[in-house]
C-alpha cells in the first residue's frame, strides 16, 4: 500500500511540474514569430495567428489557439487563400511512450478555403511548396557535403494503438474562383462528426454537406460506421447511407433526390476499392448493384455490375415548353456550335471499363421495352458493346458496337437484329405514323466516322435487309386506286373512293444500303392475294426527300377490299409513286402510263383476236 501511495505522489508530482512548466516557464507564443518567418520565408505569403497559443489540461493536455489567416499571393480575387477561427487538439502524453496515440478531442471550427485560379496558369498553390527555397538549400548542402554522402532511408512511424475520442469539424467553407469562366462555386461541409475511434473497430460519422455554383444547388448528408485496421492500410465502412438533393434549372423537373445504402471497402495497399450498393433510388428508380476500382496501374480498372427497376426517360427529359423558355439565344447558339464539333474522346483513355447493367423496363414517349441487357468493354480508348438487347413490342432487339476513340475522329462498327416487333404499335407510339402493320424482321450492319450529327448522315455506310410478314400498308388503298383507275377506263370519271386508306399484304420484302445520306431499296416486294408490287427507290435522310417508284398487277379479284368482279385491269402493270417527306409522304397513281400500258394490253388481244380469226379461216393452219 505504501509504494501505491507513494507512486500516486510521485505521479501527482511529476503532473504538477509539468503543469508549471508549460505554464509558466514554456510559452507557446516564443515560437509565433519563427512559425510566421518561415511560412513566409517558404512561400512569400503572410501567415497570421491572432489569438495566443494555450494549452488545455482538462481532459488531456493539448493546444488551442485560432483566428489564423493565409494570404493568397498579391492581386488575387480573395486576399486571404485560408483562415480558421479555431483549433483545440488534446492528447495524452502517457502512451506517447510507448508509440501509442490517444487523442481525446481534435475540433475544427470556422475554416474558410479560397482557391483562385487565373487564364495564365497562375493558382492559390503557387509557391506552397516551397520547392525554390528547398532546391536552393539542397544546392548550398551539396556544395558543401562530399558526393558520397548515402542518403538516409526514410523514417517510418509505426503505431501501437491509435484512439480518438472524438473529432469534430464544422463551418467549413471552400470557395472555388475560375477566372476563365468568370465564376465562384461554394462549398460548405457544415458539419463533420466522428465518435470514439480505436483502431480495428468501427466508430460512427456522420457530415452534412452543401455546394452552391452557377447553374445547381446540391446539398448532402450521410451516415454511417468507420473502420481502419491496425495496419491502416484497410478502411471499412459499413451502413453507410447518404442522402441527396439536386436542384437547378438544368436538373430534371428542377429536382432530384436520390438515396444511398453502401458499403465501402479500401485496400490501400492492394489499391483496390470495393463499393456494394444495396439499396439506390434516384426519384422513382430503383436499383443494387457492385462497383470494384483497380487503381493501382497506370490506368485504373473499372468493373461494374448493376440491377435497375423500371425507367420512365420522360421524368429525365427537359420538357417541351419549359426548355425553349428557358434555352437563351447564347444558349441555343453555344449548342449548335457544340454539335458542329467533334466530342473529345481523349477520356475513354483515362480508364479501362467492364460494365454489366440490367434493366427491367424503360419507357419514352409511349415507347415501351422491357428486359434490358448491357455488356460493355472499355479498354485503351475503345468502347466495346459486347450486347446491347431487349424485348419490345412482341419482338426482340440485338446490337453490337464498336467505338474507336483513339483518335481525335472517333470511327464505329455496329451490328443490329430485330426479330418479331411488331411495326405498327412501334411506329405509331415512336413518331406517331401510322404507316405500316405487321411482323418485322430486320438486319442492318454500318460502319463510320465522326460524331457530328451532320457527319454521321452522310458518313454513315450501311447494309442491310428486311421482311414484314402478314400486314398491311396505311394511308392508301392501292386496290380502290386499281378500281378508280378502271372506272375512268370505262369512262366513269367521278369513281368513288370511300374505302379505307388500307392495303393489307402477305409479305413485304427488301434490302437496302446507305452512302452519303441517301437509303436506297432496289428490291422491294410486296405479296398479297390481290395485288403483286414491286419497287425501288430512295430516301434522303439530309432533306427528308423520298422519292420511290412501284409497279403494280392485279393478279386475281378485288372483292377482297370492296371489288365485285375479274378486273379488267388483271394483268396490267400500274405505276405507283411515293414522293414527299418522310414525315408526310404523298401516294400517288401514274394515270397516263395506267392508260398507256392498258392500250398497250388491250392491243395485244386485239392482235391475237385477228390471228385466231385468221388461223380459223385458213383451216387451222
């Protein structure tokens, strides 16, 4: 008991020499003066400090001391680049001793950060590290020091244990000045808390976060639990949930919120980062999925897999009205010069990808799909679309592309397929034309380069073939057309043509290329009991123009849509125009070679009348 006693003296003791000591004999402030001379020595800039440096005692001995400024270099926008209101670190001497760190509270208070950056290069960095300073005292000490003096392996810190019992950081302010754009955007972290922190165990944090710049407000807050193992080459952290809201006249309905449930993982010494996403909403979308980041190469490695609910684009896209009102002429002018420009891909180089996402729906403008698939590769500046599928409209869709972005024109390669869709919902729900019904089979393959919009018209070159099965063509009957023609053969001028604007069909045929902006169909075909149709033609995607040329033959009664009799018209070839625009094409039945080509038929029985006459009156011969 006695040597207990006498230990809690000598303890006691030593505590209140020490106590005296840095109170009265060891005063901080000595070294304001030195501190202040070689910030400014280092880095030409005045460092202030305000207020008095102390020390604390109670939980643990520590330092205080606040309003301390640095100057930004001379005729910058900010005067000041930082400056902080308060600092209070408190530790405890004892375990210092044995390589072990207790920290009892560490508290941030009021730090204001401007960072200004100027069109000729120059920074609120410039000179902060003193590199002129260093290199001239290395060149001093290398004039003076023989060359073979070994240089000294770097000393390492090794840590026992670390605890802190607290640390808070709050009304932090970064303000980011761009001379180029004229701009300020803010950044406030208005708050930052983590609980008691051991090393290999978690501890709680939690931030709240706000940005403010030119065209959006963000602001943020998360959760979560922090660990970092005894190596402190491993960071962890487990429920960890964020909350955000984006608003700003470029954002969707002015609007977005979404939520976040992660778990994160960091391996610095691998260099490897590990995000599971358990839970993510974006306004009305759901979705999970896993991000894994390989970032210890060169080029970092990406590989992602993503699970998303159903899509409404609509909810993403400006709206009509509201985007032209607020789409100023610079605005308008600012994007047609973009779009006359070639995207600099140079990013794609930055990262290597693989990218798996699923999607159970997505809808746009009425158009509706389901069981979206996306396998992507990104590696050395080309974008692979390994699969590119979905299910539409009874049908699937399968693509394939390729985009090389290595170079300042990006070039491409794509394959597509459409199997079973059924054309008239698609074409009436996507453009609202009513056109064309039926099964749809559909093969195309292109290849080109530029992405200017412009370009691609006229750069793209495609190949491929089509087949509709069992429908039917709307906005004209070419049968009542056949029975108005017929009718003015036999003289009736004012022919009826009430019937519906329909032609149904068997099968619709063809194949088609695209060079310079221009499909053109040479073959197509068209099957029905009543009619056969062939065609060629061609289509300007630059102007819109079509200009399409069909014949037409009656090959058996038109009693199948509204006719009562063998034809006369049976066998005749009838030609038939499309002309117009794509968005309004104009049908049209060529009269005058129907009444040429009919002549021509009714000579021809004529001819074989007079030689069956002639054959009889010569016996047969």
């Amino acid at each position: 008991m006695k040597f207990i006693k006498w230990l809690s003296i000598v303890v006691v003791s030593l505590f209140v020499l020490l106590f005296a000591y840095l109170t009265l004999i060891f005063d901080l402030n000595d070294f304001k003066p030195q501190i202040v001379d070689l910030v400014k020595q280092q880095t030409g800039r005045e460092l202030a400090i305000e207020q008095d440096l102390s020390w604390t005692f109670f939980p643990a001995i520590g330092i205080k001391l606040g309003d301390i400024s640095l100057t930004n270099p001379q005729g910058f926008k900010h005067p000041e680049m930082l400056s902080v209101k308060g600092i209070v670190a408190e530790v405890a001497l004892m375990p210092l001793l044995s390589r072990e760190i207790e920290i009892a509270q560490l508290n941030l208070d009021g730090l204001t950060l401007n960072l200004d950056s100027y069109k000729d290069g120059r920074s609120s960095f410039d000179g902060l590290s003193g590199d002129k300073a260093v290199a001239a005292k290395d060149t001093k000490t290398d004039e003076k020091s023989p060359a073979t003096t070994a240089p000294q392996a770097p000393s390492q810190i090794e840590l026992g244990k670390l605890t802190i019992g607290g640390v808070a950081i709050t009304n932090t302010q970064i303000n980011l000045f761009d001379e180029a754009s004229n701009q300020t955007q803010t950044f406030n972290l208005d708050e930052l808390k983590l609980g008691a922190f051991s090393l290999d165990e978690f501890a709680s944090f939690s931030y709240q976060f706000s940005a403010s710049m030119p065209d959006m407000q963000l602001s943020s807050e998360g959760e979560g639990l922090l660990k970092v193992a005894k190596s402190l080459d491993l960071i962890t952290i487990k429920d960890f949930i964020i909350k955000n809201r984006v608003e700003g006249a470029g954002i969707p309905n002015q609007s977005l919120s979404n939520h976040l449930e992660l778990g994160v993982q960091i391996d610095s010494k691998a260099k490897q980062l590990s995000v599971m996403i358990a839970k993510l909403t974006a306004n009305e979308i759901q979705g999970t999925g896993k991000l894994d980041v390989d970032y210890g190469s060169s080029v970092p490695e990406i590989v992602a897999d993503l699970d998303f609910g159903d899509i409404n684009l609509d909810n993403w896209l400006p709206k009509g009205e509201d985007s032209k009102s607020a789409d100023t002429s610079k605005q308008a002018t600012d994007k047609q010069q973009a779009a006359q420009q070639e995207p600099d891909l140079s990013g794609l180089k930055l990262v290597n990808a693989t990218l798996d996402i699923k999607v159970k729906s997505i809808s746009t403008q009425n158009i509706k799909t389901q069981n979206w698939v996306l396998a992507m590769v990104l590696k050395n500046g080309v974008l692979d679309l390994k699969r590119l599928s979905s299910d539409l409209y009874q049908g699937k869709m399968l693509t394939r592309a390729t985009l090389d972005g290595r170079n300042k024109v990006a070039s491409y390669k794509f394959v597509t397929k459409v199997e079973g869709i059924q054309i008239r919902p698609l074409l009436t729900d996507a453009a609202e034309v009513d056109l064309l019904a039926g099964k749809t089979q559909f093969n195309v393959t292109g290849s080109g380069k530029s992405l200017i919009p412009d370009n691609i018209k006229s750069n793209l070159l495609a190949n491929g073939n089509f087949e509709v099965a069992d429908g039917a063509l709307y906005g004209v009957n070419i049968p009542q057309m056949l029975r108005d023609a017929k009718a003015k053969l036999s003289g009736n001028l004012n022919a009826p043509t009430s019937a519906e604007k329909k032609t149904d069909f068997t099968s619709l045929t063809g194949s088609f290329s695209m060079a310079k902006g221009v499909v053109s169909n040479p073959d197509l075909s068209m099957a029905s009991p009543l009619i056969r149709l062939a065609g060629k033609g061609q289509v300007n995607l630059i102007s819109e123009a079509i200009d399409y040329k069909l014949s037409t033959s009656v090959v058996g009664s038109l009693e199948g849509q509204g006719g009562s009799e063998r034809d006369s018209l049976y066998g005749v070839e009838i030609p038939f125009a499309i002309s117009g625009s794509m968005a309004e094409p104009k049908f049209a039945l060529d009269t005058k070679a129907l009444f040429d080509n009919k002549l021509k038929q009714e000579t021809e029985k004529a001819k074989d009348k007079l030689k069956d006459k002639l054959f009889k009156k010569l016996g047969g011969f």
